[in-house]
C-alpha cells in the first residue's frame, strides 16, 4: 500500500479476469490480465480504477461513487476485491 502526498492510500493487484470481464464506465467490458487499483481518500472516498496489466491508461470500474464509513477499512476490501474478481467460475 502506498500513501500519496495528499495522504490517498492507494493498493494494486494484477489478477486474470473472471468470466464475462470488469465493467468499466469509460469502454465498457474489459478481460485478460487486469491490474486493479483502489485508492481511499481521507474522508472515505473509495477509487476504483483498472487496466490491462502493464498498459498506461486506468478505466473507472462501474457502479460508483463508493464510500467507506472508515478510510482504513480499505486494505481489507481491497483484497476483498480481488478476491471476489479472482475467484473460479463455475
């Protein structure tokens, strides 16, 4: 976890994508080797960004805005989410 100079947290994880892909705002489905990134804001605000692993540009994951009730719960949900991003399909 890294802490920006505006005192944002922020946490990446390279995961494969589950069936059907993440949804993102910005082109829509996207699969493959993803990288997510979550960043919380000091007063709680949750960023959910992602990428193919490697490339330069992030898309905002769908279904926002999100906000944590405690801005240090989100090393937790991070890995929450990869989680449920990684899991096996059925």
């Amino acid at each position: 976890m890294t802490e920006t100079m505006s005192g944002t947290t922020e946490r990446t994880t390279v995961f494969k994508a589950p069936r059907g892909g993440v949804m993102t705002e910005e082109v829509g489905v996207i699969t493959g080797e993803l990288e997510l990134l979550t960043a919380a804001e000091p007063d709680g605000t949750l960023v959910l960004r992602i990428r193919y692993a490697g490339a330069a540009e992030w898309y905002t994951v769908a279904g926002g805005p999100f906000r944590l009730h405690d801005p240090r719960d989100h090393e937790v949900l991070h890995e929450v989410l990869v989680s449920l991003l990684h899991r096996p399909q059925p």
